[in-house]
C-alpha cells in the first residue's frame, strides 16, 4: 500500500515538473533566438545603410540614348553646317544636324538632374558612347567650350544620309565642330555616336587615378582612353591596357612608341591610325604612368 502511495506520488512530481521544463527550454529557446534576430537585424542594417549609399552614388550617373532625335518628335530644329576642317573626312563638309547646346538642354529638362547643374562642369565627366566600341570621355565644361553639333546627314546627296568611304561607319550620328583646325587634337570626333553618359569625374575615374603620375593619366585620357581602357574603364575598341595584366607586361616601351608611329608596320591591315602627334616625352610620361598604375590594386568591378 505504501509502495503504491509511494509510485504515485513520484510520477505526479514528474508529471507536474514537465510543464516548468518545457517552460524554462522554451524561454531559452525564445532568448536565443531574439539574440540571432536582433544580430540579424544588425547586420541587415548595415546592409541596407551600404545599399543606400550604393543607390545614392549610383544615381549620379545619367545615361541618354541619342536615338529620339531621329524620330522627330521633340521640337528641336535641326541645321545645315559647314564644317570647314573635318577631322575624320579631312576635308570640308556640309551637315544637317542639331546643335549640341541644345539637346543638352533638352536632355536636363527631361528629369531630375540637379546635381549636374549645381556642380562645376569641369568635375562632371561626359562620355560619347559609339556602336563600334569607341568610347570618348571628356569634362563637361570642355564639351560645352564651344559649340558642336550632332550630324545625322550629310548633304553631298539628296537621296542618302551618308556617302563616302565613311558612309557605314557614320550612323547614328557623328560629332562635328565648326572650325577646328587639323593640328588641335583638344577636342572629340566621334562617329558612330549612340550614347551619351555623364558622371561625377573622381567617380569614374576612381580605380585608375594616379598618386603620382598625374600628368601621364592626363595624357593617356586624352590619346589613349577613348579606345583602350584600364580596369574596365574607357573604350572597348582596342585592347584592354591594364586587367587582367598590364601592357608593360608583354610589351616593351621602345616597340610601343614604334607601333604608335606606323601601326601597319608590326601588324597587317591594322586599324589603329598611326599617332604621329605624341611626342616622345609626352609617351615616356604615359609610360610612367602605367608603371605605376600596375602597382595599383586592380578592381574593375
């Protein structure tokens, strides 16, 4: 009889301890895992604060597709143009086109770009992005220095847009200057022109600016960018010059200069043109510069 008592009273301990064990685990489990949550949440601050930055800094970059102005629909009044020193033709040559200036404007106009007009121009950089790869940068206030115009035809015949030896290569549009003479090489003529994008400079140029050799990164801007980039930044027409491996890698500095100066000479039906302009100072400064450029971290993403 005790025994029985006794078993009884055991088991109603146990019975009546199972609820207060399941209470206590279930606590612990609750506190472990608003622990993870709110480590959890933390982290996904973080994240979003670094999202939103990214967003921010993506945001200053306007892209605009040249294309609308062959549609006719946007009020913009196109002109006949003589440019008297054509770049790429070599000779003089009539266009009918649309004054840069103005399709700047009417580009603005179309959203929210402040930070484009509150900045200084000569801190935004503009890039002409064309159909062949060829993608030529340079800073808004030298792009507006003067007036240029985008060409959509060429007024040597009245039944075809473009005639010439460049007559495929032309289309969509080509950037012309009025009076330009041949030996100024400051300013843009790309053809084949499709894009326009516009950027904060330091931006875009951020994995590629110089300590040191400021100088030889101005030079490479200007002669080589437009058709050969670094870590993925500038022209896609001719060869990268930096990433995966740096030119001066495989190449030596001597057979560089002379491959500028007469191209056809190293490599048949070459298309790079011969750059007979650069003096051999100005090419030992852009050497320089890719010197250091390849001790630089590589990050083209």
């Amino acid at each position: 009889m005790r025994l029985e008592v006794f078993r009884r009273l055991y088991v109603l301990r146990i019975f009546n301890c199972f609820p207060l064990c399941y209470l206590l685990y279930f606590l612990l489990f609750l506190a472990l895992v608003l622990g993870a949550c709110t480590q959890q949440e933390a982290k996904m601050g973080e994240q979003l604060k670094q999202v939103a930055k990214q967003t921010l800094a993506e945001q200053q970059i306007a892209q605009f597709d040249l294309e609308f102005l062959l549609g006719g629909e946007h009020g913009l009044e196109a002109e006949e143009v003589l440019v008297k020193y054509d770049h790429t033709l070599k000779h003089e040559q009539n266009y009918l086109a649309y004054p840069f200036s103005k399709v700047f404007d009417y580009l603005l106009a179309s959203g929210d770009y402040d930070w484009i007009t509150s900045s200084d121009p000569s801190k935004i950089l503009i890039t002409y992005k064309c159909v062949d790869g060829y993608n030529a940068s340079t800073t808004l206030d030298k792009a507006l220095s003067q007036e240029s115009y985008i060409a959509f035809t060429d007024l040597t015949s009245e039944s075809e847009a473009w005639t010439g030896r460049m007559a495929s290569k032309m289309p969509p549009f080509y950037l012309v200057w009025e009076e330009v003479p041949y030996d100024d090489h400051s300013l843009l003529w790309p053809y084949g022109l499709s894009n326009l994008t516009l950027t904060p400079y330091e931006a875009a140029y951020a994995t590629i600016m110089p300590k040191e050799n400021l100088e030889g990164f101005k030079l490479y801007e200007t002669h080589c960018l437009k058709c050969h980039s670094l870590n993925k930044v500038g022209g896609v027409m001719g060869p990268e010059f930096n990433y995966p491996r740096n030119i001066l890698s495989y190449w030596e500095a001597d057979n560089m200069w002379a491959f500028l100066n007469d191209p056809k000479s190293f490599r048949y039906n070459s298309k790079m043109p011969a750059i007979t302009y650069l003096e051999r100072a100005q090419f030992d400064e852009i050497v320089k510069y890719l010197k250091e450029l390849d001790q630089m971290p590589r990050d083209p993403s």
